[in-house]
C-alpha cells in the first residue's frame, strides 16, 4: 500500500489534484474559523477607498468567490454599499472574474487527473461538458448543488469550454445579482425589498426541472440508438 501511494506521488497529475484539494480544505477551514465582518463597516470602508471602491469591490469580491465565500453574502453587502443597480453590477464583475480563476485553477490542477482517469458514465458525463452549450452551464450554475466557486473549479477539472462556461455563469447570475443587491439596498434604506427576493428558489427550481428533462431526453435517445 506504501508502495503503490508513494507511485502515485511520483504522478504530476496527482501531486496538482492534491494541491487542488489542499486549498479548497483550506478554504472551507478558514471560511469556518475566520469572523464575519459587521456590515455596518462596509460602507465606512468604500468611502475610505474614495474612487478605488469598484475596483476593489469587483477584485475583493472574486477573491472572497473564489475563496468559496456564498455569493449570496457577496451580492447582498455590494449591494448593501453601492446600492441597488451599482451593487448588482460590481457583483456581476466580481462573479465574472472569480470564475475565470476558479476554471483556470481547475483546468491547470485538476483536468489531467480527471481525463487520465474518467472511464464508462464518467467518460460519457465529461464528454457532455465538452459539448455543453451556455444553456447547459446555466442550467447546471441554477441547480442548488454547490456553491459558486466550488463549481468554477469542478468546470476547469472537465472538458468543457472556458467561453460558454464564462457566458453561461454570468447569465445566470444576473437575476440574482439583480435580486440580492436590491435586497441589500433595502436593508440599509427605508425602502422596502421588493418580489426580486423569490427569484433565487424559483430560478433554481426551474433549472432543476429543465437539466433532468435534459438528461432524460438524452437517455432515451441513447437507448434507442442501438435499437434503430
């Protein structure tokens, strides 16, 4: 057992898919232990950063995606500090980049291992990715299955493509950028949040409908293909 471990390390691939496992625990372990920032200090916060505060809105709020902070948080404090059309905006750049890095990191740590090993279904699943089109990744970024940095690296360890993948993710962000911003906006004015808070569940619900429809149509048209 010794033996056969110690030749897997020897195997580049598996030493990077290591490293990508490594730094997604570290991630959650520090999600876990670090404090929660009051948000009453954020806006005292962008207005010390004077011009600087979309900027480092947008790059500090991928960083925190890709640090595998819920961007449910991220989109509400944008929009809690910039308000509701600003907020939702910054968000949606932050959301655009932190996927960029999260594929990126995928693909350069994870895809080899994945492609020297996927074999039958797996093979069969990863050859979707690779065909998938921007409305099979808004259908899979719908789904409440995982958090979004944590799918922006299981994309990069697939075949898929970086610009469908990139399109599809801030295509289904919007809505709930649109929605959680406002929500955020709310929370800090006298206003009251508006219907855009059912959006995510309902957004998700019907994601959910259309990616196993998918995925039942495509059986069937595999079952009948040796039939025919």
């Amino acid at each position: 057992m010794t033996r056969r471990l110690a030749g897997l390390l020897r195997q580049p691939s598996v030493r990077r898919f290591g490293l990508l496992l490594l730094l997604l625990a570290g991630f959650g372990v520090t999600l876990l232990f670090t404090p929660r920032p009051d948000p009453a200090d954020l806006p005292r916060l962008a207005d010390a950063l004077g011009g600087y505060a979309p900027v480092a809105a947008v790059v500090g709020g991928a960083l925190l995606l890709v640090a595998l902070v819920p961007r449910t948080f991220v989109t509400l404090a944008s929009g809690a500090v910039f308000g509701a059309a600003q907020g939702a905006a910054y968000a949606l750049g932050a959301a655009l980049l932190a996927a960029a890095i999260g594929f990126t990191v995928g693909r350069l740590l994870g895809r080899d291992f994945v492609a020297e090993r996927v074999r039958g279904r797996l093979a069969r699943l990863d050859g979707w990715f690779a065909r998938q089109t921007v409305f099979g990744v808004v259908t899979v970024r719908l789904l409440p299955i995982a958090g979004f940095g944590l799918v922006s690296y299981g994309y990069g360890t697939t075949a898929a493509r970086m610009l469908p993948f990139l399109t599809g993710s801030v295509i289904a962000s919007a809505p709930t950028a649109i929605g959680y911003a406002a929500i955020g906006a709310a929370a800090t004015s006298s206003g009251s949040i508006n219907w855009y808070a059912a959006a995510p569940a309902s957004l998700g619900l019907v994601a959910s409908v259309l990616i196993v429809h998918r995925w039942w149509r495509a059986e069937r048209r595999r079952a009948a293909g040796p039939a025919g």
